[in-house]
C-alpha cells in the first residue's frame, strides 16, 4: 500500500490513476493522523513552496512526516514541488523546507539564453548514480514529462541519481536512504514513468 498525502497542493488523482493500472494499492490520505501506518509514501505538489509550507505546517503534517521518514525510515518519494520541499529552502520564496536532505532550490535563469521559463514538456533523463528507482531491462533513452521554474541544487553530488539538461544540466532525481525526489511528474510520463513508480513499490 503506498499512502499519497493531500496537503492540499498536489496531482493526486493522476497519480494514484498511475497506481492503479500497476495493480499497486494506493490511498489518498487527508490528515496526519491517517498518516501514523503508512509503510510508503508519495509527497505530490503542484504551485508555490512558500504556499505548500504554510499547508504542511497549518495542517500539522511536518510533525508526524518527520517521524516517518527520519525516525522510522519509511521510503517516501517526493514528486515536482514534493521534491523541492524536502530541501533547506527556495528562492522562490521566505519559508525553510522540511530540510530532509542538504539541497536548495534554485530558479532558472536563462538572461543571456532564448529559453523560456518554465522548462515544460519531454526531456530526456540520464542515470548517474545506481539507484533501483531506476533500474530496467532495456537500454534506450529514458523521457519524462517536466513542468517547472525551479531545480534542486544538491550540497553532495552523490545523491543525484539522475540528471537532464535545459539550458544547464540540473539534478532531477536524488535519493538519500529512504528519500527520494524526482523533478519530472512520472504521473504524466506514460511507459517511462509507469516503470520507475512500479520499481519505487517493488524495490523499496
């Protein structure tokens, strides 16, 4: 069973659809006492992280997530903007992140470049450092559907376990232990992204 948690900012129904048609059991969880026996968890987000912040920390989700993922170790997968607030902070606004792991969130500056912000639609994602999240029979390009305007800057390089390039070549995944985040929305990434949610339920 992997609980998805609704602060109130995520794509929830896209991604336990994606569950679904994995045969994986899901359950959107509305409030942090729902939360206490979860055994896996996504962290979805869609919108700003100072709003998402003032979510978790109103609805007093902070609290009971850090005791699953620090304390118990439970495996949990941030996606998007659930990515982001797993770090120290973000320019994009004032609030700290749940600082789960030594990162920040950084904007895309493109001043002397034609690209336009956010980085939207396919790109191709490359492996760095092993991780089961990514683990597949064949070799061909793996591709993910982005939307975004921020990126994770990561204090320890090891912990990337994917990157893509737009305008810069940026982390979009990292994992450290049980925490993991991906930039991409795998929810919206068809093949590519109904594989790396099925190794996320079978190999952690």
């Amino acid at each position: 069973m992997i609980h998805i948690v609704n602060y109130g900012m995520g794509n929830l129904g896209s991604i336990q659809n994606m569950l679904k048609k994995l045969g994986v059991e899901s359950q959107i969880i509305e409030s942090p006492e729902e939360c206490l026996n979860a055994e896996k968890l996504i962290l979805p987000g869609v919108g700003a992280f100072d709003e998402a912040m003032r979510q978790l920390r109103e609805n007093n989700w902070i609290e009971v997530l850090n005791k699953k993922v620090l304390e118990e170790k439970v495996p949990v997968l941030g996606i998007c903007l659930g990515m982001q607030l797993m770090t120290n902070w973000s320019e994009e606004g004032d609030c700290k992140g749940l600082g789960w792991i030594e990162a920040n969130t950084r904007r895309f500056n493109f001043a002397h470049q034609t690209l336009k912000v956010p980085h939207m639609g396919w790109n191709i994602v490359r492996p760095t450092n092993a991780s089961k999240l990514f683990m597949r029979e064949e070799e061909e390009e793996l591709r993910f559907y982005h939307v975004h305007s921020y990126f994770v800057e990561l204090q320890n390089q090891t912990e990337e376990i994917a990157s893509t390039n737009y305008g810069r070549t940026f982390t979009c995944a990292f994992q450290k232990e049980n925490i993991l985040g991906v930039q991409f929305h795998p929810e919206k990434s068809h093949r590519f992204g109904m594989e790396l949610l099925r190794n996320f339920h079978q190999k952690y």
